[in-house]
C-alpha cells in the first residue's frame, strides 16, 4: 500500500504545541471520516509523524482523543462566529450576517458537520465528560440575545421569542445541505451544495428568519 503523502510529512521537531496541533489536525479528519470506532491511532501517528505512544501520553486514549478534537471544533467555531464583531452591527444586519456566516462557515468545514453527527450517534456520550463544551458554546445563545433584545428595543423584531430556538433554527439550515448531500443527491438527483443551491438557500433561509422575527 503507498504511503498517503500530507503536510504534515516535515521533519518533527521539539515543539509540543506544533504536534498536538498536528495531530487534532489530523485526527480531526480520521475521525470525520471514519467515526469513533472506525478511526485508527495507528493511521493518525502514522500521519503526523510521531508515535502511538506520544498521542496517547498527550490524549490518554483514543476516546481522550477524540473528546479532544470535538472541542477543537467548537472552539474554532465559536471563535470564528466571534471574529464577526455583531454586537457592533445593527440587529438586522446582524442576524443577516450570522446566518450567513453560519451557512458558509459550515459549507468550508464539513468535518466539524460530521463530527456532530457522530457524537450524536453516541447520544452526546463525550461531549457528556467535556469540561469545556457548555462553558464554549453558551456564548452563542448570549450573542443571539444580545442582537434579539437589541431588535426588540429598536423595533425592529417582535417580542416573545427565545433566542434558543433563534440558535436552534439557524443550526438546522446551516447543517442539512452539507450532512444530507449524498442522500438528497440520490433520492433528487440535485446537488445541494451547488453554488447556484447554496446562494437559494443562504438567501432563503435570510428571509425566513427575518420574516420570523420581524413585527
């Protein structure tokens, strides 16, 4: 079998940092790609150059590994959400712009996709053992009802809704075009994850939600 060639073939250095990066790198496409069980430490050393022995002396376990890489994945999402600066943006922009950036944020990380449809296969069961989870994405929930309440106070939005279900919506549209494209493929013969599709979609979800939240 030939040996799979990534970027991460450079020599390795005396640099904890750079190799647990390199390693939730790759082990973030193992496990995307494979799932829990299907993924190989064996593959993901193999892929960064370092050995069984190293993951598991940073990590603990593969399933230490693992709980590891999902919450890389909120921590880059929530950090990205707030690279935004929307409570700088007035509430209709906002909300526009969240939801854009939610769709396209998704559409550029379908492993982040993949890894949620995983964990909730295994019924949340590591997220469950996370110290860290909660704490990362309660900000979401806060920044939704900072733009909600500020829409409210301005007029613009109708009063009465929880910025939970806001957050809830938000996630269904942004997640079904990348997580569904190969049945939706199959059984309607479109792809979703078209250009022409994703621009519908970003442009129809807008619409929904602001006809939603607008008096």
């Amino acid at each position: 079998m030939a040996t799979r060639k990534t970027s991460y073939d450079a020599p390795r250095t005396n640099d904890p940092a750079r190799t647990m990066s390199d390693i939730i790198a790759v082990a973030t496409r193992e496990f995307a790609e494979k799932g829990l069980s299907g993924a190989r430490i064996d593959e993901i050393a193999a892929l960064t150059q370092t050995s069984k022995r190293m993951i598991y002396y940073y990590y603990g376990s593969k399933e230490g590994l693992y709980l590891a890489v999902l919450e890389d994945a909120y921590a880059r999402t929530r950090s990205a959400e707030s690279g935004l600066h929307l409570d700088d943006a007035e509430p209709v922009e906002a909300l526009k712009k969240l939801v854009s950036f939610s769709i396209d944020y998704k559409l550029a990380h379908p492993d982040f996709v993949r890894l949620v449809m995983t964990e909730n296969i295994h019924n949340a069961e590591y997220l469950k053992k996370s110290k860290t989870a909660v704490h990362m994405n309660t900000p979401a929930i806060d920044l939704l009802k900072r733009i909600y309440d500020r829409g409210v106070a301005s007029g613009d939005f109708r009063a009465g809704i929880d910025p939970f279900d806001l957050h809830m919506t938000i996630s269904a549209l942004s997640l079904y075009n990348v997580s569904n494209r190969p049945s939706i493929a199959v059984i309607f013969n479109r792809d979703i994850m078209d250009k022409k599709e994703v621009d519908r979609l970003r442009k129809n979800s807008i619409d929904m939600l602001l006809r939603f939240v607008k008096k």
